[in-house]
C-alpha cells in the first residue's frame, strides 16, 4: 500500500467474509401413556446422546469422530420436496426437559412428559450449485 499508494476497499471485505455451517432445530414433545412408553423414550434420549459424543480410541489419546446423521423429511412413502434438503450432520446440541407445565411420573418415577431439543451442524459448506440441488 505504501508503494503503490492505494489501500483496497474496506467496505467490500465487509460485504462477504465467510459462509457458516448451517444449523437444524427440532423440539420434540413426548407424552407417555404407561410406563413402557415412558422407557422407550428415555431409550431414544440415551441413543442420541450416545451418538453425539466422541469416541475414545483406544490408547486415550485421540477422539473418534462422533456419529454423522443423514436427516430427510418425508411424505407418506416418498421423500419430502416441499423442504430444503439436508447435507451431513452432527448432533452439537441437545436439551432434556423432563416433566411440562404440571410435573408427574409414572410409579416407578418414569416422566409422564418429556421435551427434547435438537441441534444439529451440517458437515458441507454450501455453495450455490449445491443450493440449486435442493439444499
């Protein structure tokens, strides 16, 4: 800049700097009816958490990278082309709310109500060509 005596446009390095990860949210809303409802669903809260954390190997020295999820939404039988698709995933958040406006358990002490939260980061950064896909 001293040599030639310019300096480059601020205002256009303001303008684009990055493309972030996209992220997904899902709220789910569980209401057991008997106390085998109630177990299956802390069976699919334990699965989701099992699958969103590293894996030691087996010298403790380094992670495994967690599980990827492959998301679509789906019409009866058919995949969903009224929503964006969804590359890749990790799960990088999750949030268990155990009981709802009125707190009550079964009698082995089963939440009757159970709210999950989901979030998830997609693993591809998107370009244009893949938003023309349907992403």
């Amino acid at each position: 800049e001293v040599g030639t005596k310019q300096i480059s446009n601020p205002f256009r390095e303001q303008f684009f700097k990055s493309v972030d990860f996209r992220t997904h949210n899902f709220r789910y809303t569980f209401m057991a009816k008997s106390q085998t409802e109630a177990k299956n669903i802390r069976h699919i809260i334990k699965l989701f958490k099992f699958h969103m954390h590293p894996e030691l190997t087996g010298t403790g020295l380094s992670f495994i990278y967690p599980s990827e999820f492959d998301i679509k939404y789906y019409f009866r039988d058919r995949e969903n082309k009224a929503f964006d698709r969804i590359t890749s995933c990790v799960l990088t958040n999750m949030n268990i709310e155990y009981g709802g406006d009125i707190f009550s358990t079964f009698k082995d002490g089963q939440p009757v109500e159970v709210n999950m939260s989901l979030e998830f980061r997609e693993l591809e950064l998107l370009t244009k060509k893949r938003i023309a896909e349907g992403y």
